[in-house]
C-alpha cells in the first residue's frame, strides 16, 4: 500500500486511476474474461478476409437433391382470420357472446372486449382428404387434394412489422435479408435475362414496410428482389430513348461496360459497385425477356377465365398470379405477390372486408395451383399462401354485427402450401379449442424456412453468410427443425 497518508485506500477508497492499475492486469479481469468466454459473451476476434469475394448470380449446386426449383409467395399482411378461414372451432359456438374463460394478449385493448366469437362463416368438407374450408374459400376447396393446410404457425411477436420481419428474414428487426434473397444467393438463378427474384406490388399502393419486404439486408446488393410495378409500365426505364434504339445503345452500353470495368479493377473490393455493374448488365438483356415474360396477351381465353383475368373484382390478382407462373417458367427462382398495406387487419368490419379480399384472391390462387399442375410445374414450384398472424377468437370493436373485428394472434395461426415436395391433402398441426395458441406441431418462423430451404435442397444450417467474423444464416442460428411430416 501506498506510504501516502492521503492515499484513498488507507480509507477504503479508491480513485479511477487506482482501480484500473489494480485490476487491468490482474487476477480479476483473468477471471471476468474467462467468464465471458464460458457464457459466450466475449467478442470474437476478427478473421480477416484474405482474398476478395465475389458474388454472382450463376447457378450454384444445392447441398442434397432438391424437390422445389422455384417459389410463389402469396404474402398476406395484415393477418387473415384462421378462425374464419382455416380452422373450425366448435367450442367457440359454445360460448359464443360469452366472457373468454383464459388470459389474452390484446394490441388495441381500447376496442378490445372478452366475448367469444365464433367463425361467422360455415365449414364443409372437400376433396378426397376431407379437409374443411370454409365456404368464403369455394375455389381453394377444388384443389384442396393438392394443399397442405398448416395450422400451427407461430412468430410470438404481435405487431404487425415485428412478425413480417420474422416471417420475411427470421429476426424481428430490420436489416436482414429476406427469403428471396437468401434462395437467390444460395443457388443463382436459372436465366440470365430476368432478375432472380421479383416482388408483384399491388395497384393501390406498397405492402406494409415497403422495400423492406423485398430487401437483400447485408447480402450483396445483388440478391436484392426486383420490384414489378402493377400498372403499365411494369417496369420502368427500360427501353430507351428512340434515337438510341438499337446500334447506337449497342455501342453505348459497350462504352459503359468498358469503363465499369476498368473503375471496378480500381475498386475490386466495393461489392456495391459489382451489384450495380451486374444490375445494369442485367437490364440490358431484360429489354427484350422481361416484355415477352409481362405480356398476357398470349394466355388463351380458356387461361384468362381460369385466373378470372377479365373481371374487375379478380383482375389484379388474376393478373399478378398469371406473371408469376410465366416468370416461374422462364427461370425466375422467387416470386412474391404481396398486398397493399396490412389489408387484412380486421380489427372491424370483418363481415363485409373479410369475404370481399376473399372473392378477390380465392379464384387466383386457386387457378395458379391448378394451372401449375397442368402444366407440369407444379412438382417444382412450391406455392405458398399466408400472413404474419391470425386473429383472436374474441370479439374486438363491439359496436354492432357488422362493425366487429378481431384483434391480432400470432401464437396459433395458419399458411397452407401447395406442390414443390409438399404431402397434398393434408392438415398438420393442430390450435387449442379456441383456436388461439397452437399445441400439436407447432411451426415457428424458423422452422418454416428450414422447410423451405430443404425443398430446395439447402441445409439451413450450411447456408451461411460470413460478414465481421460472424457467420450468419437466415435462421439466425435459432433451434429450426425440418418439418418432414409435410414433405411427400
């Protein structure tokens, strides 16, 4: 100890100056790094990369043999009603107007209520398989033998971006890449002249969290979806001007290739500028390509009354279900048809807005299925149909029959699946007796997309990303399991 009589130890004090020169090299800090390196919690060491990266979009070998080539999202936001939809539930019929007998989570507790609600719409039994949909779902029911109904989704999360998120790249946080993109970096695409993965956007506006639904995150720039507009032109800029048509653009994109090139050498490790010479390169060869791939007119009448092309209330989603599947046959790897804003949020107004969105997007869907199958692509196509939550089996905003809604429920709702390696004709997992929790088979947001990279022949847990020294995947390193029961 100091011979300092003022020294702060001599009274059990001890100065920042003091407390650094005892403990920075000393037993305590051994003993505290230790303890971080046990709990994980130690920062790892940086590992340099020695060699520069490249990315592209070539086709890459898949891990295993895998069942599904490409992919059709129909992405729902907002959360469509599982109990109204999907999943019967007789016991709500029990206690119908009636206090719920358990706890609930609600999101809007201002309009919330605890009367049971039961599905306001009857189920019947289709198919071969008998599974039961409700009668708002008449063309789903022709093709239910082809469908898996997966009835015990869950994300946890209940707001409407955090389970988007979960569902789209599988954290709750912006910043990841989402599914598309992680299929396109992990296995290319099938055709040089359209992009890999392509977002349908609908005519009344974007999605809920707009680009962030079709986002590359901290993937190369490249993997990022290209977006089609609903309403000629579909995608803009890309003829060009008149006096550059042809020869003289030629000559022009031949000048800018060169001097992309050159700049590119100079600065070989800016992934960035490589995506934007490739997107570039890209939208050249798609002047001709993405026209023929956009243009119906060649769809037969036979086609365009099964989609429901030439009916308002079916056309826009007739439409983009009719440019995915001939994306999807040119080589496109993801497709995803989303909605405008969080359209199916029925917090009110469920009788009337639930069976109108269901009229415009059950006889599309429906058709894509079918169209699929019979032509041969529904085999390697996997179709997939769902939001990012349910609704509680509650009634919510209780002003009169037809201004009830019900709030959000993300621990128990349904997606269902068609083609790609998918078991057709089946339900999987079950919800509680209210249909708000789901109990059997539960399938987290990790789970389905382990599902869905294993259809393409990717383990979930090989597909990596090394950025900083970490390895990152699209599970996020969550325990994800393959959900084989599903798999045919």
């Amino acid at each position: 100890m100091s011979s300092n009589p003022h020294h702060p130890a001599r009274f059990g004090l001890c100065s920042r100056r003091h407390f650094l020169h005892a403990n920075a090299f000393g037993l305590g800090s051994t003993a505290l790094a230790w303890l971080l390196n046990q709990d994980r919690l130690l920062a790892e060491p940086a590992r340099p990369e020695l060699e520069r990266r490249s990315f592209d979009l070539l086709p890459k070998p898949p891990h295993f043999v895998p069942r599904a080539r490409s992919m059709i999202s129909i992405f729902m936001i907002g959360g469509p009603s599982h109990i109204d939809l999907f999943d019967p539930k007789p016991r709500l019929q029990e206690y119908a107007g009636k206090p719920f007998p358990g706890d609930l989570k609600f999101d809007n507790v201002g309009q919330a209520s605890s009367k049971v609600m039961p599905g306001l719409w009857e189920f019947r039994q289709h198919g071969q398989c008998g599974t039961p949909l409700s009668s708002l779902l008449p063309q789903l029911a022709s093709v239910v033998d082809d469908v898996c109904v997966v009835r015990s989704m869950h994300t946890g999360v209940n707001n409407h971006g955090q389970s988007v998120y979960a569902l789209s790249t599988g954290r709750i946080l912006p910043g990841a890449p989402v599914l598309g993109s992680w299929l396109s970096y992990g296995l290319g695409s099938e055709t040089n002249e359209l992009p890999a993965f392509v977002a349908l956007t609908h005519p009344s506006g974007p999605p809920l969290l707009a680009g962030h639904n079709w986002s590359n995150g901290f993937l190369p720039a490249m993997f990022q979806g290209t977006v089609i507009r609903p309403r000629e032109p579909r995608i803009l800029n890309l003829d060009p001007p008149a006096h550059l048509a042809g020869e003289a653009q030629a000559r022009q994109l031949d000048l800018v290739r060169q001097l992309n090139q050159e700049h590119f050498h100079a600065h070989d490790a800016e992934l960035d500028l490589e995506a934007r010479i490739a997107s570039y390169e890209l939208a050249a060869r798609m002047q001709t390509a993405a026209k023929e791939a956009l243009d119906l007119s060649s769809e037969t009448p036979a086609t365009r009354a099964l989609y429901g092309l030439d009916h308002d209330l079916t056309r826009d989603y007739a439409t983009r279900c009719l440019i995915a599947r001939r994306l999807i046959e040119r080589g496109v790897r993801f497709v995803q048809i989303i909605n405008n804003g969080q359209s199916w949020d029925h917090h009110s107004g469920l009788p009337k807005a639930l069976p109108d969105l269901c009229a415009r997007t059950d006889q599309p869907t429906a058709a894509l299925v079918k169209d699929l199958k019979a032509r041969g692509l529904l085999d390697s196509t996997l179709v997939h149909w769902g939001g990012e939550m349910g609704r509680l089996p509650v009634i919510q905003n209780d002003l009169g029959a037809d201004k009830v809604g019900r709030d959000h429920n993300t621990y128990g709702f349904t997606h269902w699946l068609a083609g790609g390696g998918i078991r057709g004709g089946m339900t999987y997992g079950e919800t509680d007796e209210w249909g708000h929790h789901a109990v059997k088979d539960v399938v987290t947001h990790h789970d389905f997309h382990a599902t869905v990279l294993r259809l393409f022949g990717l383990d979930h847990t090989k597909l990596v990303y090394r950025r900083g020294g970490r390895e990152l995947r699209l599970t996020d390193g969550k325990p994800a399991r393959v959900v084989n029961e599903i798999l045919a």
